[in-house]
C-alpha cells in the first residue's frame, strides 16, 4: 500500500525522522486499513499512498520532533477521526499512552479495530469532548491533548486544555492563517498560556505546531456546551 520501505524511509529522514521496519509494518497495515474502511464510512479524503505517508504519518509524527514528550506520558486525542496524530505517535513511542475520542460512533469502531490490527493499546472513547470533559475520571487528567482541526483556536483550547492537569501542554497543529496571539486571551481564561510555536514546511504547505502549557487549573464553568461555544468563542 505504502511506498516501499527504502523510499519511505527516506521521505521520513527529509524531516529527521527514523523510520525502523516494524513501525513501516504498522504503518502500511494502518493505511491498506484506513482507504479500505474508507470505502463505507467516511475518514479521510486523503487515500494515495505517497499522501498518506506524508500528509497523516509524517506530519503526525513531526510532533515528536517539535515537541519534548517525555517517556509513558499520557495523550488524550480530541476529535481524533481516523486516529490523528496520536496513532502514529504511538507507532513511533510505544511508550506513549494514548486515549482516543471522538463524537462519531462508526469512527471509535473503526479505531478499535485499527488498534487490534497494528497491536496497539489504546482507549477509545465515543462521546463529545465537552462531556468527558467535566467527567472527574479525565479531566485534568493528562500530560497532554492534541488536536489536529479546523476550527480556531479559541475554540479548540475551550474544548482540549480541560483535559490537560497542571503543569502538561495542549499541542495543536494549525495551518499557517491564523494567528495564534489572537486566542490569547482564551487560553488564559483557560488557564494556558502560549509557549511555543514551531513553523515548518510539508511539501511546500506551511503549517505550525502550538504548544499551549497548563499554569493554573481551567474553571469548572468550562468547556460551555458546543452551542456556546459556537455562539460566541471566548
């Protein structure tokens, strides 16, 4: 499905990651997975081999380039959808433990039995992020979330940095037109703060990783329900 292992290899290294043969094997068997599942429930419009190499599993795991996640730490994935970035990172750092959420019952489905697949553990959590959210079992309870959306990052803080205990990141990877500044004062209201922001390229498409730290607890009163949310962004 993918690209031989040589030449995926070597598109891995273009941005200094190391690619072994058992991660490539996981990696071809999640892809040949991902555009056959493709077929009945809708997951990603991307299904050529050399852009899924690219635009799911490298980009995924450039966050392990940009970012310093120490050893078993604990990711929660907001609206993961096909599982990314937080499948691929667990195929590079095994290490890692990762929780999944989604809203939509049929992508959780899909990724359960993607993980059986490939042999990764994982939690796989059906519900909406605002919900788990206020429940005492998640939230605050990780090293770090992730979200790879559309929506701004006003918006997506909202709905991520309550996962995230005092002292972990929210990680969020964004394309290159909006300014992260502009949310500033969400996140504070949160109880983030912006601590970087890594620009780089993928194949010619600038895109930037976030990392938003955890200073103070986020208050009870958030995340709002998704139409308030919606409504008016903090």
């Amino acid at each position: 499905m993918l690209p031989n292992f040589e030449l995926s290899c070597a598109e891995f290294e273009k941005y200094s990651l190391e690619l072994t043969q058992e991660k490539y094997d996981n990696f071809d068997k999640y892809a040949e997975f991902l555009v056959d599942y493709n077929k009945n429930v809708n997951l990603t419009a991307i299904t050529e081999p050399d852009e899924i190499l690219i635009k799911h599993f490298i980009d995924s795991s450039l966050i392990l380039k940009y970012i310093d996640i120490p050893q078993n730490s604990s990711i929660i994935d907001v609206g993961t959808g096909a599982g990314f970035p937080s499948v691929p990172l667990k195929i590079m750092r095994p290490d890692l433990n990762i929780t999944l959420l989604d809203s939509l019952a049929k992508r959780i489905t899909f990724l359960e039995k993607l993980c059986a697949l490939i042999d990764i553990e994982a939690d796989c959590i059906h519900g909406r992020a605002e919900d788990i959210a206020k429940m005492s079992e998640y939230r605050e309870k990780f090293d770090f979330s992730c979200a790879r959306a559309v929506a701004n990052l006003s918006v997506l803080s909202e709905y991520c940095i309550p996962f995230v205990k005092v002292g972990g990141s929210f990680i969020s990877m964004k394309g290159p037109s909006e300014n992260p500044e502009n949310s500033g004062n969400a996140i504070s209201i949160l109880g983030g703060e912006i601590d970087i922001i890594h620009s780089y390229t993928l194949e010619n498409d600038a895109r930037n990783i976030i990392r938003i730290k955890k200073i103070s607890q986020t208050p009870t009163k958030y995340p709002r329900n998704s139409s308030q949310i919606k409504k008016k962004s903090l």
